[in-house]
C-alpha cells in the first residue's frame, strides 16, 4: 500500500527520513509505531530507526552538517562535533568514545578530553 499524500505526511517525511526513521502507511502500523494524527485521524505512522546503527547515523548527520568526514576537519570543528554528538546523546552509547576517535583518526584519550572540556 502507498503512503497517503496529505500535507502532515508531506512535511515530516524529510525529517523522519534525515533521522533514519521511516513513514508508513497506517495498515502496516506496529505498536511501537508513532501515529501521525490529523483532526484526531491517524493518517499514517513513523517507524523510529533501530538502535542498532545509531552512532553510525549520528557521525553521518554531523559529517553532513560539517561538509566532510571527522577525520578531515581541524582541531575547532572536532571539538564542535564532539559537542554537537554529545548534545545528541552519542556517547551514552555503548563504545562511542572509542567508534568516534577512529572516526575522527585521533586518540580515545583526545575525545575524553573535549568530552571535559565541555562539561566543566
């Protein structure tokens, strides 16, 4: 079945989409599915992505924002994507520290030290 052309399926795709979620039509609805309501009429429903591949996504979201890999940027911006994946919650995932300073080609003990730097 095909996903219904209405104005609030229009507007949140891309967004759904750009966090790895899915929009499906309301016949294929799961209970963990989230209903996108309309005038109290659920006109279809965001399937949340799945956990496994989360630090994954979020490294793709701020390379993107950034214009280039975590490896390539200078000092300042890795110290700025460090923050912004912090603020979304990337290192309260299982070896995050350690997924991102491959990431970004730099020591677990550089990313700890930008993780302080921002919490004191």
């Amino acid at each position: 079945m095909s996903l219904p052309r209405h104005p609030l399926v229009l507007a949140v795709r891309p967004v759904a989409e750009a966090l790895g979620a899915t929009v499906l039509p309301v016949s294929q609805r799961e209970p963990s599915d989230i209903p996108l309501m309309w005038e109290g009429v659920v006109v279809a429903v965001v399937r949340p992505a799945p956990l496994h591949g989360a630090l994954d996504r979020l490294i793709e979201s701020v390379e993107r924002e950034f214009g280039s890999p975590l490896a390539e940027l200078g000092r300042e911006d890795k110290q700025r994507a460090i923050r912004l994946l912090d603020e979304r919650g990337a290192f309260t995932l299982r070896r995050a520290v350690e997924d991102v300073s491959d990431s970004m080609g730099v020591s677990r003990i550089t990313v700890y030290n930008y993780l302080n730097a921002i919490h004191r």
